[in-house]
C-alpha cells in the first residue's frame, strides 16, 4: 500500500509541474526507443519508461523563481537547482518496485568523466539505464524552449551530443540515438 500511496502523491506532483512532466515525457520517448533498439527487455521498458518521466521530478522542490528564471543562473542559483537530483532521489527512494526511477534521478547529471554532479561519478559508476535516459535528456533540453538559454535546431543538438560522445555520454547510446533521429525513426 505504501508503493501506491508514493506512486499517487508523484502522479500528483507531476500533474501540478507542467513543464516537468512534459519534459519528462518527451525523454521517456527517447529513451525507451533507444533502449529498445539497444536491445533491453521489454519487461525493462516499462521501468526506464517511469525512470524518465520523473527523472526530474526533483525540480519541483526548486524555488520557482530559479526555475523560471529568464538568463543564465548566477553561482547561488547553479548550487540550489544542483540539488534536484538528491531532492528527486528522497522523493523516490521508497518506491520498492521502482528502485531504478529512484537511481535514475540521484544520477541523471552525472557524466562518464566524472565532471557531472551531484557525486561526480564515472562511467563504471553509472547505471546503465541512466546513460540512455542522460542522452535523451539532453537532446529534450537542447532543442526544447527554454528560459535561460537559447533553442538549438537538432543538428547542432545532434553534433554537439556527438562531440562529446565517449567523454560526457556513452558512445553506444550516442550512436543508437543518432542513427534513430536521422533516419527518421524517432522525431525529436
């Protein structure tokens, strides 16, 4: 009963973030078709469908004016909107059926360098589920509208991922997530 009640107050939240849930939405797309291509389970699927939804649901405990904020964020500003992957992980940690959604969201900005946060993790550190969701996140945020920077055209979203594929992502997630945009297989 507990795992329902959690489950509910997250639907709950998510339906009050508009953005973050469309966010959110859009990455679970992404993601579950390049876990499908990658060759994950079906069974799996379901999970990195959830995992991505509310990797960022952590944002909904940041003050709204730093996420709404129009330019860059000053220092202050970065540390506060840093702790949403913590923030994101408290409200999912006890969510027994959904432990990855929970791991997913504590490690979402961590990158394979160990230049990410909230741990500065390294590849081998990283759920591999959460290198799929990453990428997919990044190309949301790349070409989706937002307040603080400029939209990219998915060329340069897709160039720029490229650029750093190996160092910051995982070079096989990278590849696979290309190759389904510019074939046409999946619509960013």
């Amino acid at each position: 009963m507990k795992n329902f009640d959690t489950l509910f107050s997250i639907v709950k939240m998510l339906s009050e973030h508009e953005a973050v849930y469309a966010h959110g939405s859009r990455v679970a797309r992404l993601a579950c078709a390049i876990a499908q291509k990658i060759g994950h389970p079906d069974a799996d699927i379901k999970h990195i469908h959830f995992a991505a939804v509310v990797h960022d649901i952590g944002k909904i405990q940041i003050p709204v004016e730093i996420l709404n904020k129009c330019g860059p964020l000053n220092n202050d500003e970065f540390e506060i909107m840093k702790k949403h992957p913590e923030l994101g992980y408290s409200l999912l940690k006890d969510i027994k059926s959904e432990s990855m959604a929970a791991e997913v969201a504590l490690q979402h900005h961590e990158r394979l360098n160990g230049s990410g946060y909230p741990f500065g993790l390294h590849a081998e550190e990283i759920n591999p589920v959460t290198k799929i969701i990453s990428v997919a996140d990044v190309v949301d945020t790349m070409v989706s509208p937002q307040v603080y920077r400029p939209t990219l055209n998915i060329e340069d979203a897709l160039q720029e991922i490229q650029q750093n594929s190996g160092s910051l992502y995982d070079s096989e997630v990278v590849a696979v997530g290309i190759t389904l945009i510019e074939k046409g297989e999946f619509c960013v």
